[in-house]
C-alpha cells in the first residue's frame, strides 16, 4: 500500500514538475558537430498563416548561404503563435520569442509589458530603405523603432457595378469615378446617396456593410483621426459628432442596417457576389474572400473578368468637397523580444531582411492577399499580373493605421457604443456622442486622453 | 458478581496507531491537495492580491488599495449589468429548474420503463456534450441576422417578415437564456430522474390503494424526495449562472451596447480583452461575493442545518 501511495504521489508531482519546467535546451548558440561551424539558434513565434512560416523557412536558408563564408549558421526554431495573453504570461516565464508578430497597434503595450525591445537598425536597413514615410511612422514608437512592418493592406470600397447601372450610370462614368473620388470631387455623401437610391429601387438589399466593426474608415472621412501623436494621447473631440450624425442618417434613410455589426466579411462576400450590398467597406483580403464566395480560388484570371464586368471600386471618399480620400490597415509587424542581446541582434536583423526579399513578400501575397511593403517587391512581374493589388497599391499612400497607445481598445468601444445607441435603441447623435463621452471619459486614463472642444 | 468486580482492570498500554498508519490519508489527500492548491488556491489569492493593483499588460504592478472597488461601484454601467445578471440568473434557473422538473417527473414517473423516454432523456443531453463552440455556432446560424438565417428564412418564406430581423439587436438576452437554458437543462434533469427513480415503487401503489390522484402523488410523494436535490441544483446552477460568461461572449459578446453583459462577462472583459488585469480581478470579486450571499440565502431557505442533523430514531 505504502509503495502504491508514494507512486501515485510521484507520478502526479513529478507531472507537474514536468509540465512546469523544462530543459534548458534552447541554448542560443552552439558548436556544430564538425567544431568549425557556430550555430546560432532563433526562435520565431507565429502562425502558419499566409506564406509566413515558408518565408521565414526561405530566409534561413538564403541568410544561411550569406552566413557561409563567416562559419556561422543560423537554426529557426519555431514557436506556434498565440495571443495577447499568452504572450503577456509566457513574457512572465521568461519565454518570449526571439522573433514574433503581432498587429502594429500593439507596440505600446508590448513595450511597457517589456516584451520588445528596440531595433534602430530599421533606420539603415537596405530592406526599409524605399517604404514610404507612414510606414516609418508606424514602425517608430516613443522616439525608437520596434517593429518592422511585416504585410500591408489598404480599404477600397467595392462598390456593385450593377447597381450603379441600375441607377442609370454608364460605363464611363461607372470607370471614372474613381478618378472622381481621388480628385475630391465625389463625396462620402455621395456615395450614401447612391446606397440610398440603389435600396429604394431595390437594386439591393443592403446600402453599406463593413469589415466586422472596423469603422475607421468612416472616422477618416470626417476627419476625426481620434489621435495625437504627438503626445500618445487619445483624443475626445466634438468631430465624433459630426460622423454619429452621419451614423444616424444612414440608419434613417436605411442605408445602415442594424444588424451591420454582425455581418462579417465571411457573411458580406456571398451577399455581395449576389449583387445585394451596394457597398462593402473593407481590406484589401475582401478581394480574396469574393473569390472563395465565388469558388474561383483556382481561377484567377476567370474571377478578374468577373471582378471587373461587376465591380467597381475606389478609395473611402472624403466628406468634404475637394477632400483627399482615405484608407485604412492594419499591418502585421515583426518584433524582437528583449532576449535577443547585440551580439545576436546581427543576425536577427539579416533574418527579418530576407524575410522581406521581394519575392517572399510576393509569396505571401499570393498565399494572404495581403500587399507587400516595399516598393522592389511592387515591381516583381508576378504583382503586376495582378491587377487589382497592383492598381489599388497606390492607395496605401492614403492609408492611415490604428494607433499604438494602450488605451486604443478602451477607447474604441466606448466609440462603438454610441454607434451601438444608435443602431439598436434609435438614439440621435448627441446621445450617442454623450454616452461615447462618459465612458471614454470614465474608462480611459484621464493622463491618456485629450478632452477638445 | 464479586470476582468479577474484583478483577483487576485490564492493564497495557492503550493502543496507538502506528505512525505510517496515521500517514496514510494524508499521503492519499496529498497529491490532490497540491493540485487544489496550485490550480484553485494560488490563483484565487493571486486574484484577491492583484484586486489591490492596478495591474495592466504592462504586468508592472502597483498597490493602490480600494481603489479598483470604489471605480466598480463609480461605474455608471453598474446597475445595468447587475440588472442583467439577474435578469440572465433568475431566468436562467427558473426556466432550467422548470423544465429539468417536468422532464423528469414526465420520463420517469409517467414514462417509466418505457424506451421513450430513455429516448428523450437522451436527446436532451445532446446539447450538454456538444463542444461550446459549436453549440454556439447552430444558435448564431439560427438567429442570422440575413436572410441566411433559419429562422429569419422561414418567416421570409411564409411571409411573415418582408425583410430579415436582426434578432440579436431585438431579442438578445431572450436569445442568450434559451441557448443557456437548453444546455443546462440535462443536469438537473439527471439528478433529479434519479431521485424520483429512488421512490420505492411500494409507495406508489399503496397511494393508489388509496385513491391517490396524479396530482397528489406528485406533490406528496415526489416533491418532499427531490427537496434535496432541488437544493443542489439551485445553488449549483445559480453559482454557475452568476459567473458564466462563455456562451453569452460567444454569442452576443455583451452586446448589443451592454445589453447583454453580466458581471461576470464585464470582468473578463475588463481583464482580457482590454488588459486591466486589476480591475478585472476587483469585479470578479463582487462575482465571488454575490454568489457566496446567494448560496447562504439558498441553503437558509432549503433549511439546509435539517438535512445535515444526524437522523433520529423516535421513541
């Protein structure tokens, strides 16, 4: 009996002992078995994703044949991705990644939870040399960079080429309008108008739908922007009001459905292949998702005949007359944890520059429709077969991104509540703003948030 | 009788335990103990201890006393959550005790024995098995707010409706009760087949010697044997009512506005999907606490000192 106790007892500590700790065996670097060779170790945390894992397979082995000469080889060890949390716990038990990825929204807490650390490198760097000066911005955090921006996206509306004909557009003009919208000439008015029109002669079923509730967009258009950078501050401004008015104007003229928050994209492209959404406001992925509705995954060139006999789309027109257009993204950035000291950091460095090779980006491309980021990888021929990336790719100059303050969720649902008041319980907009008010004002930490008239 | 009261008193020493005998139940309560103590203990002081903070994702924190519980009863979405919570709870157990009640008394009095209502027994414990993601995904497939919807298709199919009713945005704690209630039903519905399958069969027929009606035997026979069981699942439900979270975040996330959020669901919330860890931990305390007064309400009301009083033999 007495052996049967202490075995169970051994059996159930010593499988916690197991579970809680492990062998050191992620030593950084090592020799090689021939003794010449050093082999340094990184461990990159993400999902199988896009073409993510295989480009960073593919950057090993290129970084590898660089390294050759130098009798060093690099090893990737890779981690599964998880989530926020797991990544704040595993940071406590000291097991942050070497490389990971994440949205470019959360460096802020990522470096107060000390789980990033700077890579000013990105600075000098051939591979980030040609990016355009927002993408700069949206690496840089606090005076440092620490992120390198890893895929982009932009936010064209798609528009039902159908519909337009329905309201009596012709082809010219149908193709014109964007054109339009660049130059400031059409307005984000103009469109509700059309969704309005297009659901009273019941061209379609639904005015406008959007990505989940990523209503940024139409934030931009206004001009409410919702953020300072200068002073990492969220900011409180009366302008909200004018786009809840506009929230509550659509609803009443049913170019909002209530229920738009619940129709995702994976619900909206079926509907609008169907032809019953005049207007669908979301990423650059959209593209993609209309092709799987259609079951033309494999048929690319047959779905861009398709795309372009019914489908028409332009940029997040501005509400004001003469306005520049907008855009929207939320790109995936490469960070490097706090682990990774300065003798690693070079290699670190050549690693993620592989990773951006213009031709691995075009592989994730393919694989996520999701856009490259540097201007060498826009040139490479297969890109520019693709029609619709390669002639939508000049909106990422109008693409603005979420910003990286910590208090940006707490903010954002205090926003989508008032939108909230005024779907559901038929609120006006200065309700809506008043109650966006209180509970930013009441979630939001008074030293992260700017009050303006 | 003298020699017997003369007889010396059986001396020795008394007898002890062996000491690895009185190790024993220790050695097999210990295994289970470090468990209950690594899994149930540690986090729920680490709870009580980052209540103090104002621990965030910066996993940097900092005592700040009361301060997090003066901000959970300053929160001006207070009233309206603890309003849904007992809207979710009381509703959420009422109609599950209900219905747990009438399903067993049905299969197990008036059915019993027969494979039907084996059959019904079963098909109420299909939706308790199913993995809660899934179970989610049928209600969120029901309620559709397109016309991809089943329910919204059959009103549009027979002219009910001449558009698609977002049902969620209308009806969604209604929603969030059935879906919780359908799942929660099996249960209570088991513990109390049991109880009634307990009834020696003796007891029905000698009511119904007497000229007992249906009614009588339900109430006086069945009813005063499932007092116990009725007293578990009540509180057992309603402590699970009270802190569940999972399928109204699956299914409405709190939404819409906070129409749907319990307090339990706030506190999640609050520490997961927006990192004040601290603040988070401080709610799930009121949880904590508001399940620990309804348990004493209940055991009180049950007369629970009545069950654990050691049984008595009259004279």
């Amino acid at each position: 009996m007495k052996k049967l106790v202490l075995g169970a007892l051994g059996l159930v500590l010593g499988t916690g002992l197991l579970a809680g700790c492990s062998a050191d065996n992620e030593a950084a670097e090592a020799a090689s078995s021939d003794g010449k060779t050093k082999q340094i170790t990184i461990s990159v945390r993400e999902s199988t994703w896009g073409a993510r894992k295989d480009n960073f397979i593919e950057a090993e082995k290129r970084l590898n044949e660089d390294l050759k000469a130098e009798g060093v080889q690099v090893k990737i060890d890779w981690w599964p991705g998880i989530g926020d949390d797991e990544l704040i716990l595993q940071a406590q038990a000291g097991k942050v990644a070497d490389i990971f990825m994440n949205s470019s929204v959360d460096i802020g807490w990522e470096l107060n939870a000390g789980i990033i650390r700077e890579i000013d490198w990105v600075k000098d760097s051939a591979a980030f040399k040609d990016v355009p000066e927002s993408y700069t911005d949206i690496m840089k955090y606090d005076g440092h960079y620490y992120g390198a921006i890893q895929d982009m996206d932009a936010s064209p509306v798609f528009i039902s080429r159908q519909a337009l004909e329905g309201l009596g557009w012709t082809a010219a003009e149908i193709d014109g309008l964007r054109g339009r919208v660049d130059a400031g000439d059409f307005t984000f008015g103009d469109l509700e108008q059309l969704a309005e029109q297009a659901k009273q002669k019941k061209l379609v079923k639904m005015g406008f739908a959007v990505e989940d509730t990523r209503f940024e967009g139409w934030n931009y258009a206004f001009g409410n922007y919702n953020y300072n950078a200068e002073q990492n501050k969220m900011v409180l401004t009366g302008k909200t009001k004018n786009v809840y008015d506009f929230w509550a104007d659509a609803v009443s003229r049913g170019v909002i459905d209530k229920s738009i928050g619940e129709i995702g994209t994976d619900k909206a492209a079926p509907m609008f292949v169907k032809g019953e959404i005049f207007a669908e406001f979301a990423r650059t992925e959209f593209y993609q998702l209309m092709r799987e509705a259609k079951g033309m995954q494999e048929d690319t060139e047959g779905f861009d005949k398709w795309f372009n006999e019914n489908v028409v789309w332009i940029p997040i027109p501005s509400a004001e007359k003469g306005g520049k257009p907008v855009s929207y993204s939320n790109p995936a950035m490469i960070y490097v944890g706090p682990s990774v000291d300065d003798e690693k950091m070079p290699y670190v460095q050549k690693l993620i520059e592989h990773v951006l090779d213009p031709d691995l980006q075009i592989n994730h491309t393919l694989a996520s429709g999701k856009l490259p980021v540097t201007p060498e990888a826009q040139e490479d021929e297969r890109f520019k077969k693709l029609d619709f990336y390669k002639d939508h790719a000049y909106l990422l100059e109008l693409t603005r991104t979420r910003p990286a303050q910590p208090d940006y969720a707490t903010y954002t649902q205090a926003y989508v509540l008032g939108v909230d008041a005024i779907l559901t319980k038929g609120q006006t907009a200065e309700q809506a703003y008043e109650l966006f008010r209180k509970d930013a004002q009441q979630n939001v930490p008074s030293d992260r948030l700017l009050i303006e008239p | 009788m003298d020699h017997l009261t003369d007889r010396p008193a059986a001396v020795g020493p008394a007898y002890r335990k062996p000491f690895k005998k009185k190790i024993y139940p220790y050695l097999f309560i210990m295994p289970f103990a470090a468990l209950v103590l690594v899994f149930f203990v540690l986090p729920a002081l680490a709870t009580v201890a980052m209540s103090f903070t104002d621990l965030n994702a910066s996993m940097k924190p900092k005592f700040v006393g009361l301060e997090n519980f003066k901000r959970v009863f300053a929160d001006y979405n207070l009233p309206d959550i603890l309003r849904n919570t007992a809207i979710f709870a009381v509703l959420s157990l009422a109609i599950s005790l209900l219905f747990a009640l009438v399903i067993s008394v049905a299969t197990q009095y008036f059915l019993k024995g027969k494979i039907a209502a084996v059959v019904y027994r079963v098909l109420w414990l299909i939706p308790s098995i199913i993995p809660a993601v899934v179970y989610v995904t049928f209600w969120k497939y029901l309620f559709d707010p397109t016309e991809g919807g089943l329910v919204n298709r059959i009103l549009l199919q027979f002219g009910l409706e001449s558009d698609p009713v977002s049902w969620f945005s209308k009806a969604a704690m209604a929603i969030v009760i059935l879906a919780t209630v359908v799942s929660t039903i099996s249960g209570g519905m088991i513990l109390l087949s049991a109880a009634i399958n307990s009834i020696p069969e003796d007891l029905y027929k000698a009511a119904k010697v007497d000229g007992a009606s249906e009614k009588s035997v339900i109430l006086k026979i069945i009813m005063p044997t499932l007092k116990w069981p009725l007293m578990y699942i009540t509180i057992s439900e309603l402590i699970g009512f009270v802190s569940s979270y999972f399928f109204i975040m699956l299914l409405t996330n709190g939404g819409p506005m906070r129409d749907t959020t319990t307090l339990s669901l706030y506190a999640y919330q609050q520490a997961f999907n927006l990192k004040y860890y601290g603040y988070g931990a401080a709610v799930s305390l009121i949880v904590v606490a508001i399940s620990f007064v309804l348990t004493l309400l209940f055991l009180r009301l049950f007369d629970f000192d009545e069950m654990i009083k050691p049984s008595r033999i009259e004279d």
